[in-house]
C-alpha cells in the first residue's frame, strides 16, 4: 500500500512541477470525514483511499493507466507498442525524417531512438536511406510492410479510442481535450519516450 501511495503521491508532484498546477489541500472537514470512513471501510475489507481521491494527479494517473492497458491489449495483433507506433506513424507523416528530428519531436534521447529505428529497421518496417544533399545524414522511410502494418494498427488504435470516447458525450470530449492540453501546455514533448 505504502508504494502505491508514493507512487501516486509523486506522479502528483510531478504534474504539479511539470504543469505549473497547484491544488489546494482538501479542508480539514473532508480530511476528518475521510479519517472516520477509513474504519469502517477497513473493517468491511475495503481499502480506504482517504485523501488520494481528492488528488488530481491520482484521477489523471488511473485514467491514464487504464487507457494504457487497453491500448496495449489493441495493438497486440499488430505486435507494436505504442512508442513503436509514434514513431513508424511520424516517419510516414514526414518522409525523409532524420532520427535527430524525431528525438526533438518527441523528446527522446538518441540512443533510446536508435534502438526503436533498430527494432522497426529489423522487422523491414522502415528504410534507412543515405541523404542525397548530405552524405552524412540517413532519411527515414516507412517500407510497404511498415505501410500494412501502420493501417492495421491505426484501425487497431480507433476501436480503442472509440472505446473510451463512448464514455462521453460529443462536448465533453471537446471538454476532456481542452483540459487536459491545459495541463499539458507547458511541455511539448511528448513524455515518456
């Protein structure tokens, strides 16, 4: 319980850092009420979540969580992952990308990108290409087994957003867009790659 706790407690502090976003402390009147339900909560055999269920960062860290799962479930039959998939998805967007551009896009340190480029280039999903204008620089391309399985992947990725999008109304979706690129606004990389 104590990592769990951390875990979510720091994921919180790091959106806050990251975002700029300062929560306010509950009000001791909702940390008393959560402190009393713990108890009986306990004795019931359920774990009380207390404070954690007013944190921001919590909600934020289990949606995330859940999306995660699902989208790695869907993108099973295409045998990517979902870091996998940006990359392949931007060198078909950008013909001719160089793996320095994709580090700036997306945040990455080059040797981490060069083993996705190594991974993608030993399943013949991407080309490595010498530049024409200069010989010291490789172009990326997408291969034609890239192109089959970037379409299969992609139908694989609407069904799952599709998915979750089915929880919402159409406005709230537009809603859910706009706060969380709020939170977001001050980084953009895109983490974790």
């Amino acid at each position: 319980m104590g990592a769990v706790v951390f875990e979510a407690l720091s994921g919180h502090l790091r959106m806050q850092v990251r975002c700029g976003v300062q929560v306010g402390e509950p009000d001791r009147a909702s940390r008393i009420e959560a402190t009393e339900a713990e108890p009986a909560q306990r004795e019931a055999g359920a774990i009380g979540r207390s404070r954690l269920s007013s944190l921001l960062g919590f909600h934020l860290r289990r949606a995330e969580t859940a999306m995660h799962r699902d989208f790695i479930q869907s993108l099973k039959p295409a045998d990517l992952t979902q870091k996998q998939l940006a990359v392949l998805l931007l060198i078909h967007e950008n013909p001719g990308v160089s793996q320095i551009q994709l580090c700036a896009i997306l945040g990455a340190d080059p040797n981490t990108m060069m083993t996705f480029l190594d991974r993608l280039s030993e399943r013949s999903l991407i080309l490595r290409v010498r530049s024409r204008a200069d010989r010291r620089k490789m172009e990326l391309h997408i291969s034609g087994e890239g192109l089959k399985v970037l379409e299969q992947a992609l139908v694989l990725v609407d069904e799952h957003e599709t998915r979750f999008r089915s929880r919402f109304a159409p406005s709230e979706i537009g809603l859910l867009m706009d706060f969380l690129s709020r939170l977001a606004a001050d980084d953009d990389a895109v983490p974790g790659l």
